[in-house]
C-alpha cells in the first residue's frame, strides 16, 4: 500500500495563496497537504523539516522556488519544486484563485509519486 503523496504550498507569507490551495485540497483523496512561507515571519515558516516531510514543494512563484534551492539546497529535486506562476493578487479563498488552483494543480502533480524511503 502507498502512502499519501505529501504536497507543501509555498507562497511569501503563508496568508493567502498557499493557505488557500491547502484548504482546496485538504479533503483530496492520496494526498496529505500543508502550507508555508518563505518570509521568516511567515504563518508558518518554510523550513528544512517541512521539506523533508513533502514529497513535493508547490510555490505560487519562480522567487519562492529560487529561495527553496538558496536556502534549502539539496532537499529537494528541481524536479520536485513545482512552480504555479500564481501572483500575489488574491484574498484568501478569492473564487478566481481557488478555480486557478482547481485547473493547474492536479494536472501538475499527476505523475508526481511519494518518494521512496529507506
């Protein structure tokens, strides 16, 4: 039996985006999700635990994934750093945002497995 793909949503201050597609996909079926910022004052901080944990890093933006590989480096592969080109221009559970994370992300992290572990 395989265990939950784990996807963390990343966005800058965990407030809105990536708060957001966590509760989208809170209830979807094989994933276990969760959300952080790369801010240091962030919700919830992104950290080297948190990565470890996530099968996959799903940011709202390329500066979310460029921060992932400065500060993070060797966590994940660039493979597993998906990036959604979502800009912060949406409240929390914005109807626009929510269909945006309904179209792209499924689609994204279909061929997207847990990872082995030893």
């Amino acid at each position: 039996m395989t265990r939950p793909l784990r996807v963390v949503f990343v966005c800058a201050q965990n407030r809105l985006r990536s708060p957001t597609a966590e509760a989208v996909f809170r209830d979807m079926e094989d994933w276990e999700v969760t959300s952080a910022g790369t801010n240091r004052d962030a919700i919830t901080p992104l950290s080297r635990d948190l990565l470890e944990w996530a099968d996959v890093a799903v940011c709202m933006e390329k500066r979310h994934r460029d921060i992932i590989r400065q500060r993070f480096k060797g966590t994940l592969p660039d493979d597993r750093i998906l990036i959604l080109g979502i800009p912060d221009d949406f409240e929390f559970m914005d109807e626009t945002l929510t269909g945006m994370l309904h179209r792209i992300v499924p689609t994204r992290l279909e061929s997207v497995r847990p990872r082995e572990t030893t």
